[in-house]
C-alpha cells in the first residue's frame, strides 16, 4: 500500500526578511489557516489565466480605463478566499 505522503512533491519557499515586500507577503500568508492549499490556489489561477498570468493580466487592467468591479468582504478572509474562486472556476477546483 502506497502511503498519500509517497505521492506527494514539496516544494518549499524563502522569504528575504531584509526586503519589506516579502517581508509583508510573509506575514500576510501566515494568516492563513492551509498555506500549502492557499499557494497552490495562487498558482492555479495563474494557471488558467493563460500564457501571460495573473500579474500580467493585473497590469494590463490597471492600465486601460474601465470601471473596477465591486469588492465584497468576508469577515472570514479564507471563507471569502474559497466563495471567490468556487464562483469563478466553479467545480473545476
């Protein structure tokens, strides 16, 4: 019997202290309940972004002229973190 942990790949990440923007990114992902799930999240949406990614599809929005779409809150961020891609993606996640 192949145990789950057998089948799976780590991949770990370093965090420059010294830098104040990963020093922020770090302390706002230690916020979250399932790192590993919030990360693969991340990547996953830049995944089926398409070529370009999330960042630069960001940008490219950030600099034509049109109306941002409404922003709701969730006092649950993770909750709100879930709502918004099973919304988006549906049962592909």
């Amino acid at each position: 019997m192949v145990s789950k942990e057998d089948n799976t790949i780590r991949k770990s990440i370093g965090f420059n202290m010294d830098d104040p923007d990963e020093s922020a990114d770090l302390e706002h992902a230690m916020k979250r309940k399932n790192f590993s799930r919030y990360v693969k999240q991340l990547i996953h949406l830049d995944r089926v972004q398409g070529r370009e990614g999330l960042l630069s599809a960001q940008a490219k929005s950030s600099m034509s002229i049109i109306e941002a779409p409404s922003v709701q809150i969730f006092r649950d961020e993770e909750k709100g973190q879930d709502d918004v891609i099973s919304k988006s993606f549906g049962s592909f996640l």
